[in-house]
C-alpha cells in the first residue's frame, strides 16, 4: 500500500527535498485539510456527519479521503465519539495560533489601504 501523506525525505509538491516543513506544507495545503483541521481544534470528537456539515457540506470523498491521510500522519485519529485531533495535532494546531493572528493583522492592514 503507497503512503497517501507527503513522506519525509521524498520530494513532495514544492520540493524535491521532502524537508519536514516541505512535507507538513504539501499536508496541509491540500483542499479542506485545514478546515477540517480546524473543526477539530476544540476537542471535541465528531462523526463523519458532523464533521461534514461543520466543513460546509465538503464532498464524502474528499472528506474521506483528507481523514485517511491525516489519520496516516498522526494527527487525526477516530475513537469511539468520532474523529479528533491527536496529541499531536492539537500540539499542531497551537503552533498555528501565531500565524494565525498574523494573518489577521494583515488582513486588517490590506483591508485599511484598500479603504485609503
């Protein structure tokens, strides 16, 4: 069975190296990674209903598919109550909190030149 996550060490989309900062970006850039990602961050497990509904309605297949790969990476696992993040995911997620914020800075710096 081929590995559905970017390996570490192979080239990966944007990189021939496969550095790990290379590899979680190809992982997470792939369409509805983040935003299911971000469902999850609370905690709180969901059903594969749920789940799909909170992403706005995203495709069965994609979304089965985005949880193979992510469950493959670690960061996603399926318990009783439904899929949540893993410790390392949430670990994850809180390291995305900065960049976050950064974004929302610059959204509200270009939003005020487009205003002036």
């Amino acid at each position: 069975m081929t590995s559905a996550v970017p390996l570490l060490g192979h080239p990966v989309r944007g990189s021939r190296t496969g550095r790990p900062v290379m590899a979680l970006l190809d992982l997470l850039g792939r369409r509805g990674t983040l935003r299911l990602l971000w469902e999850l961050r609370d905690g709180h497990a969901q059903s594969f209903r749920l789940l799909r509904a909170s992403a706005d309605g995203i495709s069965p297949s994609v979304l089965n598919t985005r949880l193979k790969e992510l469950r493959e990476a670690r960061l996603v696992e399926l318990a009783t109550a439904g899929y949540g993040l893993t410790p390392q995911g949430m670990e994850l997620m809180r390291q995305l909190k900065p960049l976050n914020r950064w974004a929302e800075g610059w959204a509200a710096s270009t939003a005020a030149q487009i205003v002036s």
